[in-house]
C-alpha cells in the first residue's frame, strides 16, 4: 500500500488526480469512502477528471461510458473495464494497492 493522499485533500463528491509511480489515479470521495480508479477511460483514453459521478459510476466524459467505481465494470460496454485499486484509510492518509 502507498500513501497518496489526505482524506481532506479529496472532499466529500469530490475528485483528485494523483501520479504515483508511473501511474496517475482519479481519487473520489463519496460520503467518505474513497474509491481508486485509473484516471483514463479504457474505451478511448480519454482522462476522467472532469467525469460525472453518480451512484456508485463514474461516466466518461467522452462518450459517456458508465463504471462502477467498485470494480471497473461496464454494464453497457463487457467488453471495457476500468481498472480498480484497493483502497485503505489510514487517519488522514489515503493508501493504494498498486499491485
């Protein structure tokens, strides 16, 4: 696990972009569960940053493909999954499973 962030720096329906080792990460905080998603949709690479989440999906802001945050599927598109990291909160730090 790495640390990649504070709790505080993601806020609640919020989102955040970190790089750590050679990989970047789209942090989001929904009511304070903290969920680890690559920040590149699989469809297209196009960067989730400003993508809409709702329910428990990001939606690419492309095309609007939906994932769920939990584990990167797309009920929609079978065929394209967003990858997914474990995530541990510890105090205010955020960890990741980069493996």
């Amino acid at each position: 696990m790495v640390n990649v962030a504070k709790i505080s720096e993601v806020p609640n329906f919020g989102k955040k972009v970190v790089s750590v080792s050679g990989k970047v990460i789209l942090l989001v905080n929904i009511k304070g569960a903290i969920y680890a998603v690559e920040n590149e949709c699989p469809h297209q690479g196009s960067p989730l940053g400003a993508a809409v989440v709702k329910d428990g999906y990001i939606s690419c802001p492309r095309h609007g493909y939906r994932f769920n945050l939990t584990d990167g599927s797309c009920a929609e598109h079978p065929d394209y999954i967003l990858a997914t990291f474990k995530v541990q909160l510890s105090g205010d730090d955020i960890l990741v499973d980069l493996s």
